[in-house]
C-alpha cells in the first residue's frame, strides 16, 4: 500500500506532463512512462493513453521513422524506439489494441522491422503485430495484404530459437491462418509460408518446453489443411533445408515420452504429412542434426509411428483414419526393404515390425467381424479396416487365411458413408483375391464367397462405357488377372458363372478394347472372351436381351486383331503377352464350335 502510495504522484506527473501543450512535455510524460507505468496495470496504461492522444502517437512514430516532426530535437532513433514501446505497452489494454487507430499503424510497424532487425525494439514491434491482429476483428486482413507474410518470413529464421520474438512470431501465424482461409495465403505467399513451416519445425525439434507443443499445434494446422497440395510443392522444392530431419526428431520426442494423447495425435498427423511429401522411407533415417546433441537411432521414429498407430487402431478413436494410412505406409515400407541393398534396420527391428502389423491387423479383423455380428456394412472406419487389411494382404495374401476367408464375403460387400456399391471395398482386396486364385483353393474361396461376381462387376465399371469410374490401370489388370485365374481352373473345379454377369462382362471388354491402340489391352480382353465362349454358345448369347449380333461381331474383330498381332509384331511387348496369345489361339477353335460366325469371319 505504502509503495503504491510513492508511485502515484509520479504517475499523475506524467500525466501532467502528458496533457501539456509543448511536444518537449509530452515527451517528458512518455519517458516517465516507461520508467514507473507497470504493463500490467491496464487502468494506469488507459489513463495514459487518454492524456497523450493518438494524433500525437502517430506523430512520434512517424517521425522516428523520418516522416514527420515533432519538435524537441532530431533523436530519431529515441523517437522510433519509445513510441514503438509505449505502441506495444497500450496494445495490452484490449479495446485500444482493437481501435481503428492502431491497425491502422501495422504497416508502417512492418516498414519499421526490417530496419530494427537485432534491436530490442523489434521485439516491441512483434508483440504490437500479436496484439493488433488478435485483437481487431480485421487486422489479419490488414497484416497480410500489408506484405507481413514476406516480413515475418524473412526474419524469423535468425530469431533466436525459443525466445519470446519466436513465440509471437508461430501466434501471428496461428492468427492469420485461423483468420483468412489457408488457400488465399497459400496462392500468394506459398514460398513464404514454406520457409516459416521450416523455421518452426527447427523449434519443434530443439526445444523442451511449452512452445514445443505451440510448435507442434501450428504445424499440424498447417499440414491438416485440405490446401496444403501447394506447400507440399514448396517444401520439396526447398534444397538442401533440413527440416524433415527436424520433424523426425519432434515426433519421435512427442511420440516416446508422456504426453496426453491429442498430442500424439497431432504427431500422427505430422508424420503422415511429411511421408507424403517425402515418401516412407523418411520414417527410417539418422538425423544429421548438429544442433542436437543426442543421436536419435535410425529405426526410433519407424518404431514409434508403428507403436502409436497400432494404440489408435487398437482402441478406434474417430481419428482412427491416420492410423490406418500410417500402418499402409509402413506396410509398403516393410515389403520394399528387402529390395535395399545395406537395410539401415536390423532383423531385430524388422522382427519387431512383423509381429507389431500382425497384432494391428488381427485387431482390425476383430472389428470387422463384430461389425459383420452386428449386420453392419456401411461406414468410412469400416471402408478404411478393408483397405489396411487389403494392403497387408497384398503382401502376405495366406495371413490370418481361416479369419480372411470367413470374412471376405462380407469385406466385399462394405461400403463408403457416400458409396452407392461396394466398389472400393472390392478395389482395396483385388491384389490379394488375385493372388489367391493362383491356386485351387484360393479360387473355391473366391467362388464360395460370391466374391467372382464381385471381381466381374468390378472390372465392368473399370472398363464399361457407363462405370463412370477413373481406374487405375493396375486394378484393371489385376481385375483381368483374377478372372482370368477363375477361367482357366474352371475344369479343376464346379464354377459356372452367372449368364448376366459374363454377358455384361463380354460388353464392357468389347467396348474397352473396340476401338483401343494399346496391344496390351487388346490381347488381355482377347483371353478373357476365349475363355468365356468356351463353356457358352452362340445360340445362348444371342438370346440374351442385351447381346446382339453387333455385340459378337464386335468381340470377333477383337480376337482376330489380336491373332493378327501374334504374326505381324515380334516386339517385346507381344513377347511379353505370349502366354495370353496361347490362350487366344487355342480358344479360336473352341470358339469355332461353340460360335460358328466367329470362324466364318463373323
């Protein structure tokens, strides 16, 4: 009480001075300012702001930066330094941080910061950009068509990690990012924006504190944004920076110790991100980081993503999505790592790996069943179980066997929250249903699962004229693949597909390979109509509603153009497709009886 009852004289002389009609006295009144007026006293600082005025603020700042006068000497410097400061101090009051009259002054504080650059001002200069802009339902806006982003941009990577400047610096970009939409910053200050992702992924590595997880938050906002096509560009155009190198070590700091699992999450999203920047192999790598003094082993990150991903998996949280495309990525990293030459990971590790997808998997499949159980078939969670299971099985098709097969029938038949068919469900299983009707019992399972007719309607909206579908080549061959699989065991086994099935199936391969150039496409679609008429007949095609004798002539001139190309073309590519000409050619004569037109040249 004593002490509050010393400083107030001095305050009212300020004051005083402040309300006096000489600018010497007013400068005075400034001075005391900073000396005795508490920041966090915000009834002192409003009563301060009320006696100097903000026409004579601006003519201060003004002058400090050489464009105005206000008399008592030429000290621009003092000028620019003290009205800055009392700038900074008065912004703490809210509603004069949210005055028309002090957004109206951030660029001519950005013109100022360049020219501060290493002066203690610059951090009064940050912290009045934080405060304007938080605070004034515009001063986002105004910041960023000011060129703040370029400002921001050029400093921050020389501020010192961990300081008070930085932390101001990430909230500005927290404020801009929330307050204009991530695409409007992205179309004009995508480099920009790069630059600061790397800066901040600097402190997300190095630092222990609070502002780890600021880092961590502003990143994952960043890269969660559905307009971060743009940056991913930038980031990858950017030689030579090490910020991947600085975001393994984040995550993997995040992911190993305790912290609540919203922050794990936020690292999830990270690592997904960078993988899909840099490919899977970032997740294996020994940072050459000299600025952190602990070497981080090589398979740390690998591990833990894998860790924390199966946890999610395990317990299906609504994020559940990120698990599952990071356990795809380390499926697809773990199939390629026997193809590098000097693995950086050990059979320890990769053992580790093995039965750590294995676990996430059996867990999964637990999933889909009590879903089955329970007659449920539609849903995005149950659409992404079917494909992490579909990308683990395309490398080891016979896992889990019994489980898979009980389960496939109903794998095939789930569907999206906004898919009208199963038809990705179907996609996503397609490289294991191949590759299990290599043999005899795989094609029984594929037949007493329904899945045939599945795989047939499948390649139908990849090829058809009315499928709408934009597919990938490699699901199409692998569609052609297994039906073809089915086809030739048909004698080894009771399969008989339906009539409206192979009749659509027929219509589509003649319309995908009608009028196609690519070889390939035609001897593939050749095959697959030789092994069809093979149990069928003219009289029975000819009868359906929806096949003509256009619809035969059609598929004629394609197996003919394929014979064609087995005299002609000796290319590699016709090489390559022998065994699919064997199956043309020695369908041409079954055909002949089962189709006579085809042998009398349609």
């Amino acid at each position: 009480m004593e002490q509050q009852q010393q400083q107030t004289p001095s305050l009212d002389d300020c004051l005083k001075l402040l309300k006096g009609e000489r600018d010497e006295q007013r400068l005075a009144g400034l001075l005391l300012v900073t000396k005795f007026c508490n920041g966090a006293d915000l009834g002192s600082l409003r009563k301060v702001y009320n006696a100097v005025g903000a026409h004579f603020l601006d003519r201060l700042l003004r002058t400090g930066m050489g464009k105005g006068s206000v008399s008592g000497g030429d000290n621009r410097d003092m000028y620019l330094q003290l009205s800055v400061t009392v700038l900074a101090a008065f912004c703490r009051v809210p509603d004069i941080a949210a005055s028309k009259e002090m957004v109206l002054k951030i660029p001519l504080i950005l013109e100022i910061m360049p020219e501060v650059s290493g002066s203690p001002v610059l951090e009064e200069c940050y912290e009045f950009l934080y405060l304007v802009i938080t605070s004034y339902e515009d001063g986002a806006t105004v910041f960023y068509e000011s060129g703040g982003m370029k400002v921001l941009a050029s400093q921050m990577s020389s501020l010192p990690d961990g300081s008070h400047m930085m932390e101001l610096a990430m909230k500005i970009i927290q404020s801009i990012l929330s307050r204009l939409s991530q695409d409007v910053v992205t179309d004009t200050y995508v480099s920009e924006l790069s630059m600061m992702v790397a800066t901040v992924a600097r402190q997300f590595a190095l630092l222990h504190n609070s502002l780890k997880f600021e880092a961590l938050h502003l990143l994952s906002e960043i890269f969660s944004s559905k307009y971060s096509k743009p940056l991913c560009d930038a980031l990858c155009a950017m030689v030579g920076n090490n910020w991947p190198d600085h975001m393994r070590a984040g995550i993997a700091a995040i992911l190993q110790n305790r912290v609540e699992p919203a922050e794990k999450l936020h690292a999830l999203i990270l690592a997904e991100f960078v993988m899909s920047i840099m490919g899977e192999g970032w997740l294996l790598g020994q940072p050459n980081l000299p600025d952190l003094p602990n070497s981080i082993p090589a398979d740390r990150c690998f591990l833990l993503v894998l860790e924390s991903a199966r946890v999610e998996v395990a317990v299906f949280k609504r994020n559940v999505a990120i698990a599952f495309s990071l356990v795809e990525r380390i499926i697809k990293l773990t199939s390629t790592m026997d193809e590098v030459e000097g693995s950086i990971i050990g059979e320890r590790t990769l053992i580790k790996v093995i039965n750590g997808l294995n676990e996430t998997i059996n867990v999964v499949l637990e999933y889909l069943q009590d879903a089955k159980e329970h007659g449920q078939k539609k849903g995005n969670d149950l659409l992404a179980s079917v494909r992490v299971v579909g990308s683990y099985l395309a490398e080891t098709p016979n896992a889990c066997k019994e489980k898979v097969r009980e389960l496939l029938d109903y794998m095939l038949t789930i569907e999206g929250e906004d898919e009208p068919s199963p038809f990705h469900s179907i996609s996503f299983l397609l490289p294991m249903m191949c590759q299990i009707t290599m043999d005899i019992e795989g094609c029984e399972a594929l037949i007493s699962s329904g899945g045939y007719k599945a795989v047939a309607e499948c390649l139908i909206k990849f090829i058809g004229p009315s499928g709408n579908v934009d597919g990938d080549d490699s699901c199409t061959y692998l569609a052609c693949d297994t039906i073809l699989n089915l086809l030739l065991k048909k004698e080894q086994m009771r399969f008989r597909m339906d009539e409206s099935t192979f009749i659509d199936l027929l219509k589509a391969l003649g319309y995908w390979a009608g009028n196609a150039n690519d070889l390939s496409v035609i001897i593939m679609a050749s095959s697959i109509c030789a092994l069809i008429f093979d149990y069928t007949s003219e009289e029975t095609l000819l009868n359906h509603p929806n096949f003509d004798n256009s619809s035969l002539h059609n598929l004629y001139k394609i197996i003919a153009r394929s014979l064609a190309s087995c005299k002609q073309d000796m290319s590699d590519m016709v090489r390559e497709e022998t065994d699919l000409l064997e199956i043309v050619t020695s369908g041409f004569f079954t055909v002949g009886a089962s189709v006579p037109s085809f042998k009398r040249g349609g």
